[in-house]
C-alpha cells in the first residue's frame, strides 16, 4: 500500500482504531432498604456488586423495600445516593476504573477531540492517546466518533524514518504528528475486536486537497514482529475536493 501510494503527494495521513463494544444502556436503581447494622434504619442501596455497579449507565430513584434482604454479598447501605445519567460520575462514585477507550469517554458527554486517558485492562494505571470523537456526516460517511488515533502525518514536522525500536516504543507528539507504537497496538488490539480507519488527504495539482477513507472491519496486530492483520474493507467514495484550510481542519 505504501508503495503503491509513494508518488502520490500527500499532505496528511490519519490512521485511527476503535473497538466495538456491544454495549447496552443500564438503568439502575437507588432504593431504600431497613441497615440491620443500623437498627433496620431505612438506607438507600443499589443491589448487585461492584463489577454491577461500574456497569451502569444511568442511576434512577428506585422504590423501598420494607424487609431486609439475604443477599451472598455484603450490600453496601449509603446516606447519600447518586441519580445521574453521567457515566463518568458514575465510575466516580463507585470508583470504578476509567474509561477504556475513547468510545467510552465519547458515551461519557466528551466529545471534544483531544488527548485522554484510557484505562483498558492491559494499562490499568493509564495510557494516553488521541480520541478523534467527531461525527462529520460529510467526513465519516455517517461513521461515529470515538476513535484511538494512532498515526498522524500532516505537517513533516516530525522525521518518521525512524529504528525498529522507535516505531515499537512510539514517537512524536500526540497532539501533533506521532506514532503511538507498535507494541501498545499489539496490547490493545489483543482482546475483542477492532476495526481501523485510513483517511488521506492528497494534494491535487491546483493545490487543493481531496480526502479518502478506507474502513477495515477487523484489525490486530500479534506476535514479537508485530505481524498486520486486517480483514476486508469498505473504500469510501471520494469524498469532495476542498481547499488546503478546510481539509487540513477536517484532518486535525
């Protein structure tokens, strides 16, 4: 694909990742229970455990119970409960590990393209990247937000003629030109599905640029050399011509 692209002036190459998670909304509910711990007083609870708790999506004002439960897990009684649709405030509240990709911060209300925190399973304490959460009809072709971008070429102002080493590690800056590295893809691609996204914007001759998309259903990448895996792909039509400050916005 390089190779074949290599005469081609391009002036930016974005490539981005996205999981696909088969998630649901979850409603849940703060109710009200008799604490044996303290004197059968009527305390609000949201029965399940802590792994229910982080799976919820919105919490609503559930009913009381007048008699208390038997439940095989210490329920946690609370004077002060949470009603929010807020997912961020709802990890927060239970402390639940942080979103673990940029869909989910997308799903949280941020839709702001910017560098975030995940936290997926592989990096419990954190990973930064760049969440491209936009959701230009007439840019992704009606596809959503929510993207890990893990290249980004745009300005030469980074050399990508770089040691095996570097392109393992990562390098550049990921609100400007970068390479998230080889071995944090292999880590985040090793569990559940993903799907890559190549957009380019190519010069024309009157200086104009005209944007690509290819979309890849499947994608990882395995093993100590990092082999590529993709499945098949959708190429987008191309999408219309546009000047060098409108593409170059669109690409960012």
């Amino acid at each position: 694909m390089v190779q074949r692209l290599a005469w081609v002036p391009l002036a930016a190459v974005v490539l981005t990742i996205a999981g696909l998670n088969e998630v649901s909304a979850k409603h849940c509910y703060f109710g009200q229970e008799p604490d044996p711990a303290h004197n059968g007083r009527l305390r609000w609870l949201i029965p399940g455990t802590r792994e229910d708790h982080c799976s919820c999506t919105s919490i609503r004002i559930g009913g009381v119970n007048p008699m208390p439960q038997n439940r095989p897990y210490n329920p946690n009684f609370t004077d002060n409960p949470l009603f929010t649709k807020d997912v961020k405030k709802i990890h927060d509240y239970f402390g639940c590990p942080g979103p673990a990709d940029c869909q989910e911060w997308l799903d949280a209300g941020y839709n702001t393209s910017d560098v975030y925190t995940i936290y997926p399973t592989q990096y419990q304490n954190g990973l930064q990247v760049y969440c491209d959460m936009k959701k230009d009809e007439s840019r992704w072709m009606g596809l959503q937000g929510g993207w890990i971008v893990f290249q980004r070429r745009q300005d030469g102002s980074v050399n990508f003629t770089r040691s095996w080493a570097e392109y393992r590690d990562g390098f550049g800056n990921l609100t400007g030109e970068f390479w998230l590295g080889n071995e944090y893809l292999r880590q985040l691609t090793g569990e559940g599905r993903w799907e890559l996204l190549v957009e380019l914007l190519v010069r024309k001759a009157d200086e104009s640029l005209a944007r690509y998309l290819m979309w890849y259903r499947t994608f990882h990448i395995t093993g100590e050399k990092y082999a590529l895996h993709v499945g098949d792909y959708k190429n987008m039509p191309r999408l219309p011509v546009c000047d060098v400050e409108t593409c170059q916005s669109a690409g960012t």
